[in-house]
C-alpha cells in the first residue's frame, strides 16, 4: 500500500508557541490530503482538506487562522498550529490518497501536548 | 447530515472465537466504506473497502458486508488472535459527494483479545 510519513510523532509545546506538523506522501502524490484531530477515546474529526497549490478548505467550527494549512508540492501538506493553548492538545492524523486507489492511506499521528 | 454508529463501543474475548463488529449509518447513499484499524497511539491502517455496488469484500481472516438499504456494516473476524486487539474504524463519505473523500468516522470498537 501507499506511504504517508508524518512528523513528528510526538510533541511537548509551551502555550502560545507554535507547532508544524509535516505530512508527506513517500510514494504516491496526492493533490489532495485531509487533516484529522482525535480525542482520546474519540473518533477522527475532519479538520480541513488541504488542496495543492490552492487554499485549504476548514469544516465548520474549526479556525483557519489557528490552523494554518500548506499544500505546497504534490507530496508535502503542513499544518501548523499557531498560538498553540492546551485546549489544542490532542491526537492529529493526516491522510492522503492516491489517484489510482480508492483507499485512504494515514500517517502515523502526531500528540501534540501543550503545557 | 451523514451519522455514523458502532457498536459495540468495546469488546473482549477469547482467543479464537470468531466476532462481528457492527457499523450503522444514517444515509445510505453512499459511495463506498472503508473499515481500519487503529493501534494506541498511532494512525490508521485501512483494512478493507467495499464499494457501493458491492456486498462484501475479504482479506484473509477479515471479511467485511455492506447493505446500503438497511445503512448496515458489519466486520467479520475469524479465528480472532491477541495481535488482533486494535480500536475498529468504519467511515464512509457524506452522501453525494463521491470523489471528495471526505470521511465520516464511527466512533469505534475497541477490541481486546485475551491470550
């Protein structure tokens, strides 16, 4: 199967500093990825849909500007949380699909811990 | 506004008993679902993907139906191991909007099985 590498995989943050969190599609491109936000003991919330080369688009209730999105290249979407709080802390996970299969493919996580 | 549902919330059994996990959604105009596998702490791995046009898919000791009138999946492990002990994700895209991937998760079944 595709490859989505994600780092880091953990991450301890003072509040009000910011946090990016890289993630690459290893051997496929990806036009589109999608970043996920997981409570413990919770399901994945969709965050936002990162689009190459274009503005991400946000699920209702989640900020644009405290998440910001960079879709830069065919294999690389970032997210970095801005001003990060420790309501933030939580489990984020992206993903990505290839065009050639249907099946979504994630990367490994990353906790982000905000003291 | 698609919604979906698994039950049970958590499970436990012994080793080789044979387990249905359950899935529900709310609108059954789906494109397809997908079911994963998420480990403590780490991303998702997908498992199986049945198509809408489908009624069931297998790999290995997994087996996976989709009944899109009754808004109905199940998965089907066989033989059940401990290295089988995972939190089960189902997820289909919000109706109508085949192609954008945009995944609504269940909130899982965590599995434990006991040595």
């Amino acid at each position: 199967g595709a490859v989505v590498s994600q780092h880091p995989s953990r991450v301890i943050c003072k509040s009000g500093t910011s946090v990016k969190i890289e993630c690459r599609s290893l051997d496929f491109q990806a036009t589109t990825m999608f970043w996920y936000r997981q409570f413990p003991k919770q399901s994945l919330m969709l965050m936002a849909t990162s689009n190459e080369g274009s503005k991400a688009t946000y699920e209702q209730g989640v900020e644009k500007d405290k998440f910001l999105i960079n879709h830069a290249s065919l294999t690389l979407s970032t997210l970095t949380v801005t001003s990060a709080h420790p309501e933030d802390s939580s489990f984020y996970i992206c993903s990505g699909r290839p065009l050639t299969n249907e099946k979504l493919f994630f990367g490994s996580g990353t906790q982000l811990s905000v003291l | 506004k698609q919604e979906v549902t698994q039950i049970p919330a958590a499970l436990s059994v012994p080793e080789g008993e044979n387990l249905v996990l359950n899935c529900s959604f709310t609108d059954s105009a789906i494109y397809n679902l997908q079911w994963f596998r998420q480990d403590p702490g780490k991303g998702l791995t997908s498992l199986l993907l049945i198509q809408s046009s489908q009624r069931e898919q297998t790999s290995g000791r997994l087996n996976a139906s989709l009944d899109k009138s009754s808004g109905r999946s199940t998965l089907y492990i066989a033989a059940s191991q401990p290295g089988d002990s995972a939190t089960y994700l189902c997820a289909v895209p919000p109706s109508s909007t085949s192609g954008t991937y945009k995944y609504i998760f269940g909130t899982g079944t965590r599995l434990k099985v006991l040595a």
